[in-house]
C-alpha cells in the first residue's frame, strides 16, 4: 500500500487535473427523470445541468430521495432519463456501457461468495475477453494498489466489510476504464475504517488519475475528497449548488481541521439547508 | 397476481391442447385396429372422431373425463356407491382425521423438543431421518395389521395420515420455535418473564408462519396417505379404491376422473390452509 | 414376563442416561450428539423385542426385531435383486431424468418471463397433487416392468425440483445483476457466472426433496402392478403371505437405500455450495 511518505510526496498536480481545458467527460442537459410509483408520480431528477471533466473528483452529496444515486445509475446506463440530454464520452450511457468505458462501486461489496478475492477480481476481466496472462497481471496489479495481496485466497466472507469493500473497488479498476462511478461505497463501515479508506482512495485517484463520480451522505468526506461538489436537494430531485473546491489536491487528513476545509463544509450545508434538507 | 393471469392461462390451454393431440395419437393405434378387423377404411376425420369417443381409450379426451366426473357427482346420488363425492368424502374423512392427529401430536412433540434437552438430542435427529424413509411402502402392512386386529375402514387409514402428516409438522414447528432471535430472548429475560409467558407472548407467534408452511405440505401428504391406504383392501372405497379398481377392469376413464378428483381435493384442502394462513398472519400484522 | 420386566427396565436406564448425558458438558462433543440418538435407537429395538416376546405378540402381528435380521440375511439374495429392480432401475433412472428435464424447463423459464409467469403457478400446483395416482395410467401405457415405475418417478420429481430450480435461478440479486449490466455482460455469461452458481443452494434442496419422492414413487408404483421382482411387489405379495418379517426387511432396504441416497446429495450439496450461510458452521 502506498505509504505516509509516497502520500506526501506529491509535490506537483499531475497533468490535466481538474483545468478548465480538460475535456467534458460527463455531460448533463436539462436532464430529467420521472418515476410512475404505486403512490403517483416522482420526479426524481428534473433540470440537471453538470459537466464533468477529464480528472475530476466530483462528489454528489444530499438527503434521501435527491436523485444523486438515479444520476449515478443513468450515467451508469442503468437508469433512463424522461427528458434532457446525458453523453458519456461524447456517446449515450448505453453505448459507453458496452464500450465498457466505466467501472461501477455499489454500495454493498457485491462479491461472489463462491468466488476466492482474486477470482471476484477477475470477473469483469473473464467477461470482457481479456488472456489469461493479462487476467493473472492485472489482478495481482490492483490487489496490490488496494493492499490486499496477501488475501488473494481467501473467501469474501472471511474477510471483513472494509477489505471487501476495497476489492470491490479493485474489482472495478481492473479494467481500463477512464471513469470510476461509486455509490456511497463507504457507507456501511465505521468511521475510523472510512478516514483510511477516503486518504487510500484520494491516492488511488492521484496515482491512476480517472474521473471519479461519488456519492455520498457524508459533508466531510465529500469535502475532502472532491475538486468539484454537487449538492442535491429532493422533491424533485435538483442541484442546489455546486462548489469547485479551493483545497490543494494533495490532502493528508488533516486538512479537515483547517478553515478552508471548515469554510467549505460550511457552503454545502448552507446548500442542503437551503434544499430543505434538515426539515421533516 | 393479475401479471401471472394470462401465462397461467396460456399454460393451462397449451397443456389441454397437448393433452387433446396426444390422445388423438394415442388412441389412434386401436381405432385402426378395430377398422382392419372389421375390413373398414377410415377416413382421417373419422379416425379423430373415433378417437374421442372410445370407451376404453389409452388417453382419455379432456371432454370425456369432464363427461365422467359429471356423471359421478352431480348426477349420482351422494349416498351411491357410484358417486364421486361419496368416494371421495371417504378419503377425505380419513385425510382430516390423520391430518389432525398427526398435526397435534406433532406441535407436542415439537414443544418438548424444543424444551427438553435429552429429547431433542434424541429424537430430533430420528425425525430428520425418518424424512429420507419411504414410509408409505409400509402402508399396506399398517392396514393389514391393523385390521387383523379388529380395526378396519376409518381408524387404520387415519393412522397412516397422521404418521405422513406428523413429521413435517415436527420439523417445521420446532424451527419455528426456535426461530426468535437471541435480541428478542434478551429483552423478556430484562423483564423477569418466565417460561410460559416466552411461549405464549414470543415462541408461538414466532413459530406461526413455519407451522402454516408445515401444515401445507402435511395436509397434502395426508390426502396420499389416505390414498394409499386404501389400496390394501381390495379397494372397496375412496378414491384410492377408485383408483384401483379402475386400473384394474380397465376403465381408463373411471381412473381419470378418480385422480381428477383427488387432485382437485388437494387443491382445495391446500387452499384452505393458504386461506387460513392468509387470514391468520393478517390478523397478527405480519403482512404478506 | 422376563421380557416385559426386561424391556422396561432397559428403557428406563436408558431414558436415564440420556438424560444424564444432556444435561452433562458432553452434550456438545461429537460423540454426544451421535450417542444420545444412537442409544434412543437401540432402545426402541430392545423394547420392542422385549415387548413381542414377553406379551406373546404373534407373529402374523407384529415380528420381533431378531426375527427381522434372520429373515434379512436368510433372503439376502432376494433382497438384493429387489433392490436393483426397484430403487437402481427404477427410482435413479426416473430421478435421472427428471432433474435434468425440470432443470431445463427452469431454465427455459428463466430465460423466458412469460414462460416462468405461467409455469411457476401450474408447476407448485401440480406439486402438491397426489402425483402417486398417475401410477395406474403409467403402468397402463408403460407396461409392468421398470420402465413404468421411472415415469412415475420422473413426474414425481418434476415439479418439486422445477419449483425449486426457479426460485434458484431468480435468487441473484439486483445488485448483482445491475453489476453485470455495467459490464455488458450477455444472458449467457451472467447465466453461467452468476445465476447458476447462486441458484445451487436452491436447486440441492429440491434435489433433496426428490429422493424420498424417487423411492416412494418407484416403490408404490409397484402396487399397481409389477413383475415378479420389486421391493413394492415383494412387500404387497408378502403381506399377502402374513410373512410381515420380509416386508420388514424389505423396509431397512429401502431406509437404508433412501438414507445413503440422501446423504450422497448432501455430500454433493455440501461440496457445490460451501459458501452459502448454512454450510458454514
């Protein structure tokens, strides 16, 4: 696993990270969504305007029933838009699903109990075609950019919900996909295996550099993960702001302890309160 | 439920439309016969004409079994010894009874099971077994002895139910006693609550919903035990006797409308306890 | 009287030391568990004998378990030709097939939804019925002989194991699904990689259920009409013959046959599906 020092040893930004002359990867127009439920209709995203660009880390953060995870699984192709337009890499989602242009993080592991760590690993790589040599590589390549070599082995239900997670995450970045899509993967573990988690991620993201879209409930992990937040509000589903972030892209996690960091965070809740987030 | 209407439909026609061209082609064979016998030349529709019509045919036509079981309930007096209804209350008096036993015996063992460890330990393991031990091939024997003994009709029948009834009640009621988990068992033991009041205000309720399920396939094996166990005795009555009887003069037909009949039974008895499980886990607020 | 006396008192010491051994640590060994049951079964044997000889119990009624084991290795020949008549031509050929075709239909029904709409409903009807008494119509079209008792098999364990076969199949979840969705995965490789593998546990335990279906099946059909060999034909002609020490020996045959034959598929099972919860001790 990258260790403190790898961590803080990025002394300059990679390139294209985050400028405005990075290509748009993602791109919403007016987009919207309806659901037809037993109890009428819900919007469940109405007038979504966003461009996400090559090498950003943008967070979606909100109460329930924001549409963040229904945006996450349109761009995915896994939901259909009612209205507006939605291109993945210039092409409709559907078409970047088969292209297999991203890899997906549920917020369950979703391992294969049948299935060793590094044969879950393998799974998209055995769907896709890739040689067996090519197999072998890549899934010793991202066990290791995950630390968890050791538990290659092993069997998903011996290991506990944040090494799981994590090679869940590996999962998706065994193939070359430029973006990454994570719904609230964190979201079922403690806190303390999360901090370590969102410092291992941030370095996942400096070293690989792919777009990252993530969703999440949590303002101070959308804070210090993300170069661009999205804060959401339901009923129905809209933006409600959407913050460039101002901190470096190199961030130990003590940077959650500055102003600027505080200052931030301050913004998005001033963003949910203003979504009525914090009301019944 | 309306989603599933039409393919179940559609399943149900399809199967008598099968039904309908396997019978053509299956009772074909003796209607040539016959027509070579007898020096005849038949024509195609008059062999399909034929084919539906005969009396000892090797697949009766859906109509003609239909026909029968018309005949033998409706049309027959309920005290005939013709009438389907009379055969089948037989059986179904004998269902009811070994169905009942073997249901109460069942939830008594199953409590002391669950509340004696020495029992548990020895016999738990004999009723999981017994389960894999084709009991109904000593059916015969149970009547035959039993009879030999003075008891005939009825009771020896009903014993052979209660025993095929009996296990899966066992099984399904003891998991089901044991099904709340330990956070529940905790909370009553905060409240000083003795072992009566853990049975009657958690394991029972608890144990509710694996008792219907048991009782569902209980009743159904009930029904064939009754069945089976009339076929010892010369087949004199019920539908198992039917049955026989049928298989053995050759009325292909009698046989039919006789396992017609049982099949419907079954599927009412089964209904009933899917109405009454319905009803009950309503009332108890575990929505369905 | 000796053996009346005897029987009791045997029952009662034996009562009592399994009450004894429950209640003690070694409830929880390995050796525990397998005493307790052991020494219930044995001393349902000894009552028994003890019973039928101290009450004079004839033996038209009711033979003694000694009298059992002698007629059984006396008949050891007989036992054993039944045997395969019945249970390995039979019973394993018409459990054979049935599984393999309810495993198809399952998954032509998973492929085709309207197929599984319909068929889910008729095939857990068609379950519960009294399958036994297509037994006559069989024996009818089939003839005497094996062939007609493997049908009955094959209907037998048809439903049961396409019920259970679908609801297998439909046990991926969502999540899972959705996951092969971003990969692009087509039917087959999502069927192969992820439906079938999580549809095991439910599929063992249809195939569970259909062996006891398979030998009383094979067994009963036999009932209506067999050739002059057949563990169904030997009970129903010995009881004839009042010689009720065969028809029991016929009956440890076919518990015996009946427990092998479950235990091999919860061998198998236990190897397919060792990840499932309820494998893992």
């Amino acid at each position: 696993m990258l260790n403190q020092a790898e961590i803080d040893g990025f002394a300059e930004p990679p390139q294209d990270r985050s400028v405005a002359t990075a290509p748009v990867v993602i791109g919403a127009e007016h987009l919207g969504l309806v659901f037809q439920t037993r109890d009428g209709i819900v919007e469940a995203l109405k007038d979504v305007n966003i461009e996400i660009r090559k090498g950003d880390f943008v967070s979606f953060i909100g109460p329930s029933g924001c549409g963040k995870t229904t945006f996450l699984r349109s761009v995915a192709g896994l939901e259909t838009p009612t209205s507006g337009q939605l291109t993945v890499n210039g092409m409709s989602p559907d078409e970047a699903r088969r292209a297999r242009a991203y890899g997906y993080v549920f917020q369950a592991a979703g391992l294969y109990p049948w299935r060793t760590l590094a044969r879950n690993v393998r799974l998209p790589l055995e769907i896709m075609g890739y040689s067996r040599a090519e197999q072998k590589e890549r899934v010793a390549r991202v066990l290791d950019l995950v630390g968890l070599s050791e538990f290659a082995k092993k069997y998903p239900w011996q290991l506990s919900g944040g090494m799981q997670q994590r090679a869940s995450i590996a999962r998706a970045l065994a193939f070359d996909a430029e973006i990454l899509l994570m719904d609230e993967p964190f979201g079922a573990l403690d806190e303390i295996v999360r901090d370590h988690l969102n410092e291992q991620l941030l370095a996942l993201w400096a070293r690989t550099g792919k777009t990252i879209g993530f969703v999440t409930h949590s303002i101070p992990e959308a804070v210090y993960l993300s170069t661009k937040i999205v804060v959401m509000s339901p009923r129905p589903g809209r933006i409600t702001d959407v913050i460039e972030s101002p901190l470096p892209p190199e961030r130990p996690l003590d940077i959650r302890d500055t102003p600027e960091f505080l200052t931030v965070a301050h913004r998005v809740r001033e963003g949910l309160r203003a979504g009525h987030a914090y009301e019944d | 439920m309306m989603r599933s209407l039409v393919p179940v439909l559609t399943v149900v026609m399809v199967i008598i439309g099968v039904w309908y061209v396997a019978a053509a082609w299956m009772n074909a064979t003796w209607t040539l016969q016959q027509a070579a016998r007898a020096e005849q030349q038949l024509s195609p529709v008059e062999v399909l004409q034929d084919t539906m019509v005969q009396k000892r045919p090797r697949l009766p036509a859906p109509h003609q079994v239909a026909v029968e079981l018309w005949e033998t309930t409706v049309e027959k007096k309920v005290t005939s010894k013709r009438s389907l209804i009379y055969h089948g209350w037989i059986t179904l008096s004998a269902t009811l009874l070994g169905f009942a036993i073997g249901t109460g015996l069942g939830i008594l063992l199953a409590v002391g099971i669950v509340y004696n460890r020495a029992m548990d330990m020895s016999v738990m393991p004999w009723a999981i077994a017994s389960q894999t031990i084709p009991i109904l091939a000593i059916a015969p024997m149970i009547i035959v002895v039993l009879n030999s003994i003075g008891l005939q009709g009825l009771v020896p029948k009903s014993i052979i139910s209660a025993y095929l009834s009996f296990f899966p009640v066992v099984v399904g009621m003891v998991k089901g006693l044991r099904s709340p988990d330990p956070m529940q068992l905790d909370l009553l033991k905060t409240y000083s609550a003795n072992g009566a009041q853990v049975f009657w205000q958690l394991r029972l309720p608890s144990s509710v919903p694996y008792l219907f399920t048991s009782l569902k396939v209980a009743i159904a094996a009930s029904l064939v035990g009754a069945i089976v166990g009339e076929l010892p005795t010369g087949a004199v009555a019920g539908l198992g006797a039917r049955l026989l009887a049928g298989s053995y003069y050759g009325q292909t037909v009698q046989i039919w409308s006789a396992l017609l009949a049982a099949a419907v039974l079954a599927a009412i008895l089964v209904g009933i306890v899917a109405l009454a499980e319905r009803i009950t886990l309503r009332r108890m607020g575990i929505a369905h | 009287m000796i053996w009346t006396l005897f029987a009791l008192i045997f029952w009662a010491a034996a009562y009592w030391l399994n009450t004894k051994i429950a209640a003690s640590p070694l409830a929880e060994t390995r050796f525990g568990k397998f005493a307790v049951p052991m020494l219930f079964g044995i001393t349902l044997l000894v009552v028994w004998e003890g019973l039928v000889r101290g009450l004079d119990v004839p033996g038209v009624i009711l033979p003694p378990p000694s009298a059992i084991a002698v007629t059984f290795a006396q008949e050891l020949d007989i036992l054993r030709a039944d045997f395969i008549q019945t249970f390995v031509k039979g019973a394993l050929t018409g459990y054979l097939i049935g599984a393999m075709s309810a495993f198809a239909v399952a998954v032509a029904a998973d492929r085709y939804e309207f197929l599984r709409l319909g068929l889910l409903p008729v095939g857990s009807f068609m379950a519960a019925l009294p399958v036994i008494g297509t037994a006559p119509i069989l024996v009818m079209w089939f003839g005497f002989d094996w062939h007609s008792k493997a049908a009955v098999v094959v209907v037998m364990v048809f439903f049961p194991i396409l019920v259970n076969a679908v609801q297998g199949l439909r046990a991926s979840e969502p999540m899972q699904r959705d996951l092969m969705a971003t990969y692009a995965a087509g039917y087959w490789q999502t069927f192969w990689k992820l439906r079938l593998p999580a549809a095991m546990p439910f599929v063992f335990n249809g195939l569970k259920i259909a062996t006891t279906l398979a030998l009383i099946g094979a067994i009963v059909a036999e009932f209506f009409g067999s050739p002059i060999v057949g563990m169904g034909f030997r009970i129903s002609t010995s009881i004839g013959q009042l010689e009720l020490a065969m028809v029991w020996a016929e009956i440890v045959v076919a518990a015996l046959a009946g427990s092998a034959f479950y235990g091999l598929i919860a061998l198998a099972e236990r190897s397919t599906t060792f990840w499932h919860p309820s494998q893992r001790r």
